[in-house]
C-alpha cells in the first residue's frame, strides 16, 4: 500500500513494584552468580499483544529469540511496574482508562493505529517493568550494562495519552524511576527512526532529564524539529534527518552532537531508545543504517557511558519491522556491550548515497550553543 510520500505502509505518512532487590538479578539454577560485570537483558515478547495485519507484532522478534542463548549475555526475569511506578510518568486517571479499556478486548485506541487486547495492560506494566528491572541492575552496579528487549514499546506514549504503537513510556519510567533514587540526572538517547515525542513531553519540564532524538523528518508523529523545545536548550535535542541518512551520517552525529551533549549535561547513566527501523530497508521508513552502523553507532554509545557515566547505560528496544534487521541489530548492540568486534556482519550495507547532513548539524549546534 502507497502513502502519500510513496512509502510502502500506511504508518509511515504524518497524516495517517515493589522494590527490586539484587536476589531478582539472579539468573535461574545459579543463585550465587555475580552479575557485577556482566550484561544483563530482560526479555518480554508480550505473544499475545498482536492485532491482524499489524507491524508491531510478536512476529517482529522471531529471528532473534532463537538467537538469545548464543550471546555472551545473562537473562533476567522482570517484574511487573507497579501503579505507582508508572504513575511517575502517566496521571493515574490515565492508566485507570488503559485498564479499562484493556479488560474490553481488541480494539484499536488512536489514529496510529495503536492498539490493545485483553493481555496489553499486563503486558505493558511487564515491558515497563523490564526496563526498570534493567536500569536499576545498572544503576545499583548489579550488572555492567543491560538491554531490555521488550513490547510494547513506549517512547512515543506522552504522559495523558497512549500513541504510536505505545502504551506507557517505558524509558521515562525508569529514567524518573532512576532519579527518585537519587541520580541527579539522566539522559535518554533515541535512535528510533520516529521521534521519541513521548519522551520529550516527560522531560520537557524537569531539568534533570536530558533528550537527544534522531529521526527521520516528515514521518509521523511530525514532531521534532530543531526548535521544537525551546526553553529546553543545552537538555532536548533534536536531529530531524532526511531519509537515507547513513552511518557515515549517524557517525558524525554521535561525534558531534551526542559527546558535546553528554559533555554538557553529564547525566549519570545514559538510557538508549534503539529502534531497529532505523534499518534502510525496514519496511515503514526509509533511514539508512545498516547492521554494521547499529554496531559502530552502539559502540560509541558505550564508550560515551564510559568516559562520562562509568560505563552505566542501558539500551531499551524501541521500534523496528523487519524480524531480521531486528535480530541483527540486539546482536549488535550486544557485541557493543560486551566490548566484542561485530559477530556477524550482514551484508546489508545501504544502496543509497548518504546525503549530506553537515549543515543540519551546524545549525543544531548553533542552536544549543556548543
């Protein structure tokens, strides 16, 4: 199906707890393992949060599953955010109506289409929950660095309303989680290719939470401009694209807006929204990294955690719609986390010339003034 900028989705146009101790660290049948240095991943594929036809689907992790047993990694099991947790982010009113609307079966809830079923509820506070389970892990020193693989995913879920394929905001749940603990700031990063609207309208008003996002323009939600906050200089980022932008592109982007930002801001973990649609050929948009630049643009992530946040980041699955891209892009990032070279290189490297972004990101930091 055609939209109106000739894309091959209907999605793709702007106009269509309890506290959770170290014991929870504590992989299955080995209860004096040490997770100190370890990677640690939650994993909350949500089977039964699915709508026909839809790309945010269980589908979208099939490659990878298999696949989680052969990384250098340990798994830990989540619990579910509580109400309380949530409500950090999201008015209780606002999680009361989720609920409510949940217990009434499959249906669709905004424009998006998001959607829901009978299980979302309990899926979502499980998905908000891995991604806790993951920063506190981190936060705490209990693991070395995380990723939470979960759905479904929350970065375009602004505090009074769930959008965009997502119900509650997982990363600024635990990013507010993170800081009513007593982190004096966190930054989040976001290299969905949609922009993390959600997540900007959490953070717009607290100055202890940072918000970088690259994305590609003109592409829903349709937020994201350079000056789409400017009261938040110096702590909201944003870095529309144009399609194709490759990974020389996201290279330089992490050079020279990422560092100097996180420079700046020194936050205390750095948290990663990684949207594998980010992928040149997934099919609802049109960026244009490829496996080897999810690998070299996490790698510099991680080496960013550790020069400025002592190694303390935790990278949380955002969007991405091909089952493949997917799986080669967590195996990426898992090599970055675990200081390996890329296991396996696809050979999916961009068709398209990286267009040049050298003024776009001028003019960002002329904006930001750095």
């Amino acid at each position: 199906m055609q939209d109106s900028y000739g894309g091959r989705s209907p999605w793709k146009s702007i106009d269509t707890l309890k506290h959770r101790t170290s014991s929870l660290l504590t992989p299955a049948g080995n209860a004096d393992y040490n997770l100190s240095m370890t990677t640690i991943y939650t994993f909350v594929p949500s089977r039964h949060h699915e709508y026909p036809d839809h790309p945010e689907r269980p589908g979208r992790l099939e490659f990878l599953e298999p696949q989680l047993a052969s990384f250098e990694v340990e798994q830990v099991e989540p619990l579910p955010a509580t109400v309380e947790e949530i409500a950090r982010v999201h008015p209780a009113q606002m999680i009361k109506t989720i609920e409510e609307v949940c217990r009434q079966g499959t249906g669709v809830i905004d424009y998006a289409p998001t959607f829901v079923t009978e299980t979302s509820y309990a899926d979502a506070l499980l998905a908000a929950g891995g991604v806790l389970t993951c920063a506190r892990a981190v936060m705490n020193g209990d693991a070395k660095n995380a990723f939470a693989i979960v759905r479904p995913p929350g970065h375009h879920a602004e505090p009074d309303r769930a959008m965009g394929f997502c119900i509650f905001s997982n990363i600024a749940i635990a990013a507010q989680d993170a800081l009513a603990r007593g982190m004096e700031r966190v930054m989040v990063i976001d290299y969905d290719a949609h922009h993390g609207n959600g997540t900007q309208a959490a953070f717009m008003n607290d100055e202890r939470a940072g918000f970088i996002s690259t994305h590609q323009w003109g592409i829903y939600p349709g937020t994201g401009w350079i000056e789409d906050a400017p009261r938040a200089k110096k702590r909201i980022v944003n870095v529309p694209l144009a399609a194709y932008a490759g990974d020389e592109t996201f290279s330089r982007i992490s050079d020279d807006i990422f560092t100097p930002m996180v420079d700046l801001f020194r936050p205390g973990m750095l948290l990663v929204s990684a949207g594998f649609d980010s992928h040149w050929n997934d099919p609802i948009t049109s960026l244009g990294l490829s496996t080897r630049g999810f690998f070299n643009l996490s790698k510099k992530l991680v080496d960013i955690a550790e020069e400025y946040c002592n190694g303390k980041i935790v990278f949380v699955l955002e969007g991405g719609y091909d089952p493949q891209n997917v799986a080669n892009g967590v195996a990426a990032v898992f090599d970055a986390l675990t200081s390996r070279p890329l296991e396996n290189e696809a050979d999916d490297a961009s068709p398209y010339k990286d267009p040049d972004h050298g003024p776009r990101i001028t003019e960002i930091r002329r904006w930001h003034g750095f």
